[in-house]
C-alpha cells in the first residue's frame, strides 16, 4: 500500500510538468496503477474485517472514493488559480 500511495504521489507531481501527450499518459497510468495498488487490499482488508456488513463496507469505500474524486475535481481549478495567480 506504501508502494502505491508513492506511485499516486509521483503520478500527480509528474501532472506538474506535463508538456505533451505521452508525458501526460505516463503520470495518470502511474497515479491510476497506484490507486488500484491502496484500493484493492484496503477493500479486502476492511472486507475481512466486517464480514457480515460486507456490503456496507463496500459502499462505503466506493463513495468515499468518489467523492474524493468529486472533491478534487472542485479543488484542483481553486488551486491551481491560487498558485498561478
């Protein structure tokens, strides 16, 4: 999970520096492979954990994760207008 939270960190630090298609590819396959390396065992985890509320459990970690990606969607324009401005 160490592994992958660095690859997302990595990913979306290399976002900084996109200057054609091909760089832009490589930072989001990296920042989506490291996702899927946290999301995947800390879904079995939490699933191993609550057996009986697995569905819950589920749901749970699919909306947290969309609305981290909704939340960003809504932060990264604010940042970047901050950090540019």
């Amino acid at each position: 999970m160490l592994a992958g939270g660095a690859c997302v960190i990595l990913g979306l630090i290399g976002l900084v520096f996109v200057e054609n298609f091909w760089w832009a590819a490589i930072t989001l396959f990296l920042a989506g492979a490291g996702s899927a390396l946290v999301y995947t065992p800390l879904l079995s985890i939490a699933i191993n954990l609550y057996p009986k509320k697995r569905g819950t459990v589920m749901g749970l970690l699919m909306s947290g994760a969309g609305i981290g990606m909704l939340l960003s969607g809504l932060m990264v324009p604010f940042l970047l207008h901050q950090l540019l401005s």
